[in-house]
C-alpha cells in the first residue's frame, strides 16, 4: 500500500470517526470477549494524541496559502461550542522541536482564534520527504475542496516538477481525472492579473481556462476584463476565443428584453438568440410582417 492509499484509508476514517478534544470515554485496548457490548471490534488508535496547540507550527510549504479570516472566525465559534469534531494530521520535526502541520491547518489556526489549549491530532510516525509531503497535503485538500483553483495549480506543478511526473501519472497519484489535471495547470499560463481575479473569485476557473486557448496575454486580459465587467458566460468567451482565433468578428450577444409603451398597449422584443439587430430594426421587421397579414388579397 503506498503512503497516499494509506492517507486515504486513515483520512477516510478520521472525517467519519469523531476525535472530540474533551473525549475521555475510550474503548479498553483492542476490546474482545469480556468487554461491554459497545466496545466489542473495537479498536483504540494508537497515534492518536491531545498536543498543545502552542507545541503545532503549520509547514510553510503547504499548498494552501491564502486563509478567509470571516471563515475561520466561524469555525473558531463552531470549535468553542462543539468541540473538535475532526482531529488535524501531524509530523514530529525534531529540528524545530515542534509538531508541523500535514493537513488541518485551518482547524488550527481556528484553534488558536478561539482559545483552545490542545488540539487531537493524528501523528504521523516517520519523517516523510518534502515530495511525499505535499502529496499528502493534496490529497487531504483536494478530498475537502480547500485549495484555490490557481494554488491547486501551483501545488500540481511543483509535484510534477519534483516527482517527474506527467500529468497522466499524476492524475493516477491522485486518483483525479486527467482532464481535470490538464485543465487546472493551464491557469498558470494565464498573466498574473487574471490569475488573481480568478483567485479573487471574479473569474471562474472554467472560464479562464478558456482564456489559456489565446495565446496573447495583453488579449487574454482584455476578454477577462469584459467577463468581469459584462457577466459573459462561459459559452459567450468560447465563442468570443473562436472568434479571435479564426480573425472573425464575434457572434454577438443576446441583448437584454425592450419593452416599448405605445400608451394603449405594450410591445416587448425579446431576442431567442445572439444578435447585433437593434430595437427600431426588430419593430419595422414586425411590422412589414403585420401587414402582410392583413392584406384583403391574403383572406382565403
């Protein structure tokens, strides 16, 4: 079993099995014949542990750079009011005589907002490299959606850069989707102001991903900008990136409804599709076609 597939087992066991701080009815050993009815299968973790949340020290080199204060605040208020419902996973550094973060910073740092004294944590026995590290680390924010699309990125990279590995590979090492590799490293050929809008959540990562099919970072910038400012869609930028690619003019936008007031009635043009028509060139259209319809000679 490789280290990932075992984080993934113990991970998998930690989010459904409670690891309450305050907890301190605990099975007796691994419980067999003899024991109480509830303890009987069960099994008492060997490397769980209470540590001082002044004796953990996050790992700098985390994918996960970036904290949202209102959420931590909220989790602080959760872990003050229920307890820990979810131990953190640790490693012993004995160089800095200090136990680092593997994944739960977050838990930590809402830890330490609220005031609590020790954290249940998961330790990690051995001293795995920096590669083996972040691996973990990626897997424990990919299994709770924790990263930004663009660390993500940067986290993906800097494993393939380490470890030699494709994207194929990697999505294996994952256990994710190619595609969903491929799609995430593109962000990176994005200028570093669009990457920040997408990390802003101004731009969503699909649709700037579209962005990466230009080459011109000065254009893809631009077509960012009016995604922001005109609420593009994602399938108005595919057709906007086709058009720039193929040197056409884009198919225009669906206009927004008009509504005329003649005083006794009401005339409302609604677009069914993209089109660069105008208002006065819709009327004049129905028009035609009303009278046509009441021509005496059109009576049958």
């Amino acid at each position: 079993m490789s280290k990932l597939d075992e984080l993934r087992r113990t991970a998998g066991h930690n989010v459904k099995d409670s690891a309450g701080a305050d907890r301190v009815d605990q099975p007796p050993g691994n419980a067999g014949v003899g024991a109480p009815d509830r303890w009987r299968g069960v099994e008492r973790s060997r490397d769980m542990a209470l540590i001082p949340v002044a004796k953990i020290d996050r790992d700098p080199n985390q994918p996960r750079q970036e904290f949202d204060d209102e959420e931590l605040a909220r989790l602080a208020e959760s872990l003050r009011i229920r307890g820990q419902l979810q131990p953190i996973r640790v490693r012993w550094d004995e160089s800095r005589g200090t136990y680092v973060i593997l994944a739960g910073e977050r838990r930590w740092r809402a830890a330490r907002m609220a005031g609590l004294d020790k954290l249940s944590c998961v330790i990690h026995e051995g001293d795995p490299t920096d590669e083996e590290t972040l691996a973990m680390q990626l897997v424990e924010n990919a299994l709770r959606a924790d990263l930004k699309p663009v660390e993500q990125a940067r986290a993906y990279r800097r494993l393939m850069d380490a470890k030699g590995y494709s994207t194929r590979e990697l999505a294996a090492e994952l256990h994710i989707a190619q595609t969903s590799v491929v799609r995430t490293l593109t962000l990176l050929e994005l200028p570093a102001d669009v990457q920040a809008r997408v990390e802003g959540g101004e731009l969503a990562a699909t649709v700037a991903a579209e962005l990466t099919k230009l080459p011109d970072p000065a254009i893809q910038a631009e077509i960012a900008q009016a995604v922001v400012a005109e609420g593009l869609t994602r399938t108005e930028v595919t057709e906007l990136v086709q058009a720039v690619k193929a040197r056409r003019p884009a198919t225009a936008r669906r206009p927004d409804p008009e509504v005329v007031d003649l005083g006794d009635c009401t005339v409302t043009v609604r677009w069914k599709k993209p089109s660069d028509i105008t208002v006065l060139q819709a009327l004049r259209k129905a028009a035609k076609l009303v009278q046509e319809r009441e021509r005496p000679d059109q009576a049958a």
